[in-house]
C-alpha cells in the first residue's frame, strides 16, 4: 500500500512571504508521480503541481515550485509570494503503477492579510 | 471542456433511503474514480473503472455501496440503504492514465439524518 505523509495540520502565512509545506512518501517503485492538490473552501479539488519520479528537475507552476527528494522520499511545496487566494488545504499525492492515487492527510494554509 | 460534472451538488436523506449520486467525466479520459472525503478518514478511493469496467472495488465499504459505468460518458454511485455514518463529500474524477493526475468534480456533499 502507498503511504502519504504531511506532518503539518496546520501553517500560517503573512500575505507575500513564503510557506513551504513537507510531504514524505512511501514506495519502493522507482517509476511514479507526485502530485499536490488545492482545496479551497469551495471543496474544488485542484491540481497545483505534478513531479515525474525519473527527472531530477523541480517542477514550477508561477508562485508554486517542489523539492524533490528521490532517495529520501521527500516532496516539498514552496508558496512564494503568498496570496489571500492560496488559502486553502493542500494535498500530497502520490500515483504509482495501479493508476491509484493516494493522498496525505493535507495541511491547511491559512494566508493572513 | 466543462470539466467533470457531478450532481447534486448537495443531498439530504434519510436514514434508510437510496441514494443515487452521478458523474459525467471528461470526454476521452478512459478512467474514473470515486472517493469519498471525511474529516476522519480523509480522501479515500472507493472505486475505479477503465474503460467502463470495474477494476478495483476495494474501497467500497460494504455491499450497500455499488457503482456503476454504463458508457463512457455517465457513472453512478449508489448507496441503498443509507446510513447517518455514509454522510460525507463524495468526489468522482476522471483521468487520460499515465502521469497526468486526476480531474476532480465539484463533489456532493451527502447528508443522511
């Protein structure tokens, strides 16, 4: 069974600084994905940012950029710049062979003003 | 693209009733999946078809729980009889496979009193 791990119920923010969120994961596959998902109170699932396991480059979306960690299983989301509009939970989600997509536990972002 | 569609949006039942819950997933995304979020359990996968045919229905909780893909463009989720325990969001999303994570609807939220 895939395991998702986010340690972080909860972050605060001052608008425009910086927030990152961990994630550790667990898997003995060497080919799969990552993923993270936004939750705003609408309760819309959102996909934020995706990583491939076999390149060794973070991904970046705009404000959202990862830490990818292969040999430590760790997948980090930075939030630059921070927004009112980040307020959110954020999901770590991890999608192995089986087209299954796990999810960690989320930590809930709150941006103050 | 409208994107994955579910309704109702909200459903308030009583305890002992069917309750029918329905998804339109993205033209050409050859997968489904249906989750189920709760506070304590968080997302958890109930049930995914590819290419209509059921391929994992490990998450279903118990024999009220039944889904059904009758063509590429509809799934159904089904809970007969209901339960105040089955209240929670019920999100369906559909998928092209591979890497490309999911597209998530708008989920239902499903009350039973």
């Amino acid at each position: 069974a895939q395991t998702v791990t986010q340690s972080q119920p909860e972050m605060s923010v001052q608008e425009a600084e910086t927030v990152t969120l961990s994630c550790t994961y667990d898997t003995s596959e060497n080919n799969y994905y990552l993923f993270w998902y936004k939750q705003p109170p609408s309760r819309q699932m959102i996909l934020v940012i995706r990583q491939e396991a076999y390149k060794q480059q973070n991904a970046t979306e705009n404000r959202f950029s990862v830490n990818f960690q292969k040999a430590a299983k760790s997948f980090s989301l930075k939030i630059s710049d921070s927004q009112l509009g980040d307020t959110a939970m954020y999901f770590c989600a991890s999608l192995l062979n089986d087209y299954k997509l796990s999810f960690g536990a989320g930590t809930t972002v709150t941006v103050r003003a | 693209d409208a994107g994955v569609i579910q309704s109702p949006r909200h459903e308030v039942t009583e305890m002992g009733q069917e309750v029918t819950l329905r998804c339109k997933p993205i033209s050409g995304h050859d997968y489904l999946f249906w989750y189920r979020q709760t506070m304590m359990r968080g997302l958890e996968l109930l049930i995914y078809f590819n290419n209509n045919v059921p391929i994992d229905d490990s998450g279903m909780p118990e024999d009220r729980f039944s889904a059904k893909m009758p063509n590429a463009s509809f799934s159904t989720l089904k809970i007969q009889p209901s339960e105040p325990r089955d209240s929670a969001v019920y999100f369906c999303a559909s998928s092209m496979g591979g890497g490309h994570g999911y597209t998530f609807g708008s989920g239902t939220r499903l009350t039973v009193v």
